[in-house]
C-alpha cells in the first residue's frame, strides 16, 4: 500500500507502539481507510486489518500523536461507523517505516459484526444521474457508504470474494477505485460499473425474456406496465418486490387476490419527501426516518382526501410509506417522473404469497410468483440472505420499531455479562431467532410467521447463515414454553448442553430491559394476544415483577374462558360472547342490540360449549379484550390479519375523556376485573352512543389500569422503574397514554424502540434471561 510520510519527530519526543482492537460496524463501511488517512495526518506509521475477531490497528509513533489518533478515532470516521469498543494494549516497536492496510486475516473469531443493508448514498445516485459519468442509469452503483451488505456477504472477514460478488471480476477502472485509499469506493466490496457489474433483464410471467435494449428501455417498459394496471415483480435488494399503480383501484385489488392478502395495508413508495408530504402528515422527525439511511417503511398519518386507491389501506388512518433506496428505484422513478409528471405512487409489497417467505431466485420467481405478476425484472448479482423491508413508527419524537429488517438487522445489543453462546428461537408469530456471543445478543431479521414448512426452512437458513457469519456453536438453547410452536418443536429438537423454557411475557420484559441495560428490578406489563402462562392458561395482561432473572406475577386481567381454540383469535364475536356470558354471569339478556352477524346456530352452540367448558382455553389477553370490545361495537365479527380489531377501534377513538369502572380482587396476582366496563359498554351501546366516544373511554379505562396496579406494586415494593412491551403497546393511543399517566406519577418508563414490542423482540428477552441463568448457576 501507499507509504505515510513520516512527520519529524518532537524533540526528544519518546516513540511508542500500540495496538488497538476496534469492535463494532467497523467492516464494510470504510473503516480501514479512514484508519489510513488518519495515520497519515498524525504521522504515524503500522498498519490496519481486518480480521474476524476485529478490525486490528498496530500504530508507532511519538506518545501524544497515538494519544491523539487514538482519542479521534471513535468520533471522527464514514457516516456508517459504529465503534462499541476499543481494546487497547502497548506493544515492542517494530520500526515500520510506512503506514500500511494488510489483506484481511480469516480465523476464530471473538466478535465481529456484520454490517446492514444501507440505503444509496447521494454521491452515489448523483453519479447514476450525470450524463457524463460511467454509471449513468446503472441500477448497481455502490460505495463504502452505501449499498447491499447483509444480504450478499457469505462469510467474514467482509473481502470480495466472501460475498456475491465474487463473480463479478472488476474492469480496470473498478479495480482502480477499489485499490486506491483516497477513493470512496476504496475497498467497496460490491463495487461495480456496466462494464464488470451485474445486469438487469426482463421476462414476462412464462418465463420469456423480454427485448430491451439496456437498463432504460427495461424500466420505461415496466412503467407502461404500471401504467396499464399491471403488476410487476422485480428483484430487490433483499429480495423480489411487487409493484403496482397505488391510485389504480383495480390494479390494487387485483394484486391482493393474488397475493392473498384480503385487508392488510400495503406500504407505497413515493419519489421523495415532499411527494410523501402530499399523501401523509409528516413531522420533522418522521422526515429524517424517510430519508435516513436506513429508508425503512414509516408509518404516517394519511391526509384526507389524498389522491389512493381506498383498498390500498382499507380502514386504516395510518399509511406505510418508504423512499426509493437502490439506485434501481430511484430510476424507475425517474422514468415516472418523465412519462407520467411528478407525484408517482407505487405499491411496494414483499414478493410472497401468503405467509410465505420473500422470493430471492431468478429460477423461483415465476413458479412462485407467476400467479402474481404480469411481468418480471431479475438481475443477476445474488441474494444470500432474504431481507424484508423494516417498519418504524415514531413515538415520543424518537423511532419505535415495528418490524426490524433490512437497514437495521442483524444488529447487536448488550445483554450482560455472560460469555455463554445460546441460541434463542422466539416465538411463533413474527419470528426471529437471537444468537449470544461475548455478552452480545445479534438479533436477526423478521422471519415471517412460524406457521408453514417454508417459513422453517427460512428460519434454519437463517440459523445456518448467522452461526457461520459470527462463529458461534450455541451449546444452549431457549425458546418459549407453548408446546405446539414450531420454534418450541424445533428448539427441543437441537442437541444442546441444556434447553431453557421461557416464558412468554417474562421475555417481553427482559427484551425491554436489555435494550435500554436495565439491571435489577422493573415493574414488567407485558400486554399482547396470547401467550403460555406457568398454570396452563393462555396469559396476555400481564403486570410482572421482574429481573433479568425471574419474575412473580403481581396482577393480570381476569381470566375470561373462549370457545375455538384459534378460531377465536380470527372471530372476536365468540371472544364477545365469552365476555358477555361472563359479565351477565353466564345469561346474555336476549335483547341486547349487540348482533354478530352469524348464524343463530353457531352463537347457540358457542354458549353450550362456554358453559359446560368443553374444548374451551381460560385467557387473561388484553388482545383478546380489544377483540370484544370491536366487536360489541360492530367494528369487526371476523378479522383477516392478526391485531385488525384493535387497530380499528384504535383509529376511530375520539378525543373524548372519562373512564370506566373495572375492579380489583385478590392479592399477588391481583386479579384485574374488567366486567364492570364490558356491562357500561354494552349500556352505552344501547344507547346508540358513539363508537369513537365509547372507543375513547375503553383505552383510557385501560390506561387507568395501567396507573393503578402499578400504584399499587410501588407501594408493595418500592419499585418505580416501568418496562412496557407487548404487541399491545404497538397502539399509539394506549403507550402515549400510559405513558403520560405514569410519568405524572414519578415513574420512570421505557418502552421498546430499537426492538420490536410484538414477538419479533421475544428472542432477545430469551436469549437474556438464559444468559442470566447461567451468569448466575441457576
């Protein structure tokens, strides 16, 4: 490599030698040579590698130059850094006479993370703009600050050669970016260009290529498509996508029968900021999230009267909308740009049926998707591993992850002191397995839900790929204690030193305190659909004393008996009639307005079964709750996608104040009896009051439950220090509500951000209770 100039040395000035061992984002994102130039300006000399324990930095020079290089390197550095620590140890001189950058050293590893997916940067996609550039339109341009990682790297240390792009060989002028250290693309791995780089094509839905003469003509061909109301599925960063006209009624609904996917939302991508500001109310904050480097899908209140195809998010005030970020889509929205006027919106959905996983292979793709898409766009760089698009919403002016994918996974968080490496399965709904190393837990991507032998296969993929990638051999393995999961089956399947059951809800907890390094005691309330309580029944309102540990259960939601087993779940009317047989104990008056919709029959038989207790489940779910309350207000009897009942009654709440009563029995577990609200509901009800009024009053009667039992546990226990988690506390209404409640009365909250309140963080609470356990002999 290029030698340093050496500095004249102070007078006097005695020299010294020290390696540092730099963990964290420091791979893949131009650490070394910012390392270089940073060597080069304090004159010393040594060398940079990289190494899969961690990037090394051997540096000799005078003591206040390595003092000074050493105080500027974790703050100075490429935009994607992130240095977690620093292991610094004094060594012989060596009498180097250059400052180098060493080939990359492969080996045992002790810790090295892997870095994320990352949006194109501007200087990037400034290129792919310049008519007088060489990527001018290249739908693959990267740089060390930008572009595909995660998803193409098969092995560590990050090099070429341990990516996808191994078999891309550079042309001369790629090879000279990538070897010279003043460059951007200084050691870029995906560095490419039209001449060495991948290709783009296009086929119809057999399979047939489609004659385009160059990357332009394919995307102006995909933008008559869209146009003409076609459906497109292209290859992504992650995986395959499909794409429609968002204002096209027809092409929406279209897309839906063939995706399977009845009422779910579906997120949009708009060409920027201010196109988005045009659809949705956009806060400053929520406007950094959208152009972040990340680029994840943000959930924005959507404005009246904006000009969206109604079946794009069905019921829903909300609307999932993400920028362009590969250079691929940024050219397709120029195209839109230039044949259709500004303002383009296109649905963009992962390319699945169902609940199946995203497709990532050209030979798939029609087989998979044929019955989907009209059309197909594949390229030719490979996908290692599938990566969903990430969800955030923000709450309290900060990001709340919802679904934690491409940009953010695999990420590591601090989860204690143990050196132990566990494996941690998650739970059965958005899926996500945790693996432990060096008191780190590295959280994967969402998965999907653990309901089909595809979406298995995806979590063992995973499994495979993220023990290689991080060299960890789990000699322990946790998972959740509900039997039927198939992350439970498989977990208890896997040949282990020991299998740790943990239970539900404590995970949620512990998923909150290891993600803001809480120690000690928290009052835990963990509220969500279901979840398998230590006495058989099926928890969801749950308030936990808890450490990382262990927990007693203080207090929970009375206990309500349902009929269907899952079938429950997807038809809040039988979950409203056992609440309403439990209210009128066990005699539902026959002139209550309230009507399902259903066969006499079928209500007639629901009651025989709640009554003699046959084939019934007990649950304490506040999810369940919301299901009741929805349906006694006629929102919804049957539900096609998990939390659809709540966020509905969540969207048509008024402002309007006032609670309703709920009681209290018992001691350690209180018992929460919320019978009292469900009889005021169905009086207000019949009284022909206003569902948002009464939708109003029911989250402010949870929020003062909230306030209360909590009231009630600090003076029990002098605890103050409040973890809320749970798919419940993905509600807005609820979170900021029992935020403000709680915080009036001095406790000190937190609630999840970086990990994700729904199942998707169970792994990480796992994983740290287990690592716990053994820290502790237990």
């Amino acid at each position: 490599m290029d030698v340093v100039p050496l500095v004249a040395a102070e007078a006097g000035a005695v020299r010294i030698r020290r390696r540092l061992l730099v963990r964290g984002v420091v791979q893949g994102v131009g650490f070394r040579p910012y390392v270089y130039r940073l060597g080069w300006r304090f004159g010393l000399t040594g060398f940079v590698k990289n190494t899969s324990l961690a990037v090394v930095i051997e540096i000799e020079g005078t003591g206040s130059s390595v003092a000074a290089f050493a105080a500027a390197l974790p703050v100075e550095g490429p935009p994607l850094m992130r240095v977690v620590s620093v292991d610094s140890s004094d060594l012989p001189l060596a009498g180097d006479l250059a400052f180098t950058i060493h080939e990359s050293e492969g080996g045992e590893s002790a810790f090295a993370w892997v870095p994320a997916d990352i949006s194109v940067c501007a200087a990037c996609s400034a290129e792919t703009r310049d008519a007088a550039d060489r990527r001018i339109d290249y739908p693959f341009t990267n740089c060390t600050n930008c572009g595909p990682r995660y998803s193409i790297i098969l092995d560590i240390p990050y090099d070429r050669a341990q990516t996808t792009m191994a078999g891309f060989t550079m042309c001369e002028r790629c090879r000279a970016e990538y070897d010279d250290p003043g460059d951007r693309r200084f050691h870029a791995q995906p560095n490419a260009c039209p001449v060495c780089g991948p290709r783009l094509w296009m086929t119809d839905r057999d399979g047939k290529e489609i004659s385009c003469d160059g990357v332009r003509a394919v995307l102006e061909a995909v933008v008559e498509l869209l146009r003409a109301g076609n459906i497109v599925a292209w290859k992504g960063l992650g995986g395959y996508q499909l794409a429609c006209d968002a204002r096209n009624d027809e092409a929406v609904q279209q897309l839906r029968r063939r995706k399977q996917r009845n009422e779910k939302a579906f997120a949009v991508m708009v060409s920027d900021a201010a196109a988005a500001e045009v659809l949705c109310e956009v806060s400053e904050q929520e406007r950094v999230l959208l152009e972040g480097p990340e680029k994840p899908i943000v959930l924005l209140r959507g404005r009246a009267g904006a000009e969206l195809a109604a079946s794009v998010a069905p019921g829903n005030p909300s609307l999932g909308v993400m920028l362009p970020y590969t250079p691929m889509h940024e050219l397709l929205f120029r195209v839109l740009d230039e044949r259709c006027g500004p303002g383009s919106v296109l649905v963009m959905t992962s390319g699945n049926i169902s609940d199946e996983p995203i497709v990532i292979e050209e030979a798939e793709a029609p087989e998979k998707l044929g019955r989907a898409a009209d059309a197909f766009v594949h390229h030719n760089r490979p996908i290692h591993t599938r990566v969903d698009d990430s969800v955030v919403r923000v709450v309290e002016g900060s990001p709340m992850l919802l679904r934690r994918a491409r940009g953010y996974a695999p990420g590591a968080i601090r989860i204690g002191d143990g050196d132990a490496a566990i494996l941690a399965c998650g739970a059965q709904q958005k899926g996500a397995l945790c693996l432990t190393k060096n008191g780190y837990g590295l959280l994967s991507q969402h998965l999907g839900d653990l309901e089909n032998l595809e979406t298995l296969e995806f979590f063992e993929q995973t499994l495979e790929r993220m023990q290689r990638l991080f060299q960890i051999a789990p000699r322990v393995v946790a998972h959740d204690l509900h039997p039927a999961y198939l992350s439970t089956q498989f977990a208890k399947k896997m040949v282990a030193e020991r299998h740790i059951g943990v239970q539900h809800h404590h995970a949620h907890i512990a998923s909150c305190m290891a993600e803001h390094g809480l120690e000690g005691q928290v009052i835990g309330i963990a509220w969500d659909g279901t979840g398998y309580g230590l006495d058989g029944t099926i928890w969801g309102g749950e308030f936990l004393v808890a450490d990382r540990g262990g927990f007693e259960r203080f207090g929970h939601l009375r206990n309500v008996a349902l009929a269907g087993g899952d079938v429950a779940a997807r038809e809040p009317w039988r979950v409203a009639r056992s609440y309403l047989l439990d209210a009128f104990e066990g005699a539902v008056p026959p002139g209550i307005s309230w009507q399902p919709l259903v066969p006499e029959r079928s209500v007639r038989m629901t009651d025989a079964v709640l009554t003699k207790r046959i084939h019934t489940f007990e649950t304490s779910s506040c999810g369940r709750l919301f299901d009741a309350v929805a349906s006694l207000l006629g929102l919804h009897q049957t539900v096609s996608f998990e939390g659809q009942a709540a966020m509905t009654l969540e969207a048509i709440a008024d402002d309007g104040e006032g609670v309703y009563d709920f009681a209290v029995h018992g001691l350690r577990p209180l018992e929460i009896d919320m019978r009292p609200m469900v009889l005021q509901i169905v009086n207000a009800v019949e009284r022909r009051e206003s569902a948002g009024r009464i939708a109003a009053r029911f989250h402010n009667t949870l929020i003062a439950v909230v306030g209360e039992i909590c009231e009630r546990i600090r003076k029990d226990t002098g605890l103050s220090r409040v973890c809320l988690s749970g798919g419940c506390f993905q509600n807005v209404r609820l979170l900021r509500g029992s935020l403000q409640t709680l915080r009036a009365s001095g406790f000190e909250v937190f609630f999840q951000q970086q990990v994700p309140a729904n199942d998707g963080g169970i792994a990480l609470g796992q994983a740290a209770i287990a690592s716990e356990l053994l820290r502790r002999g237990v």
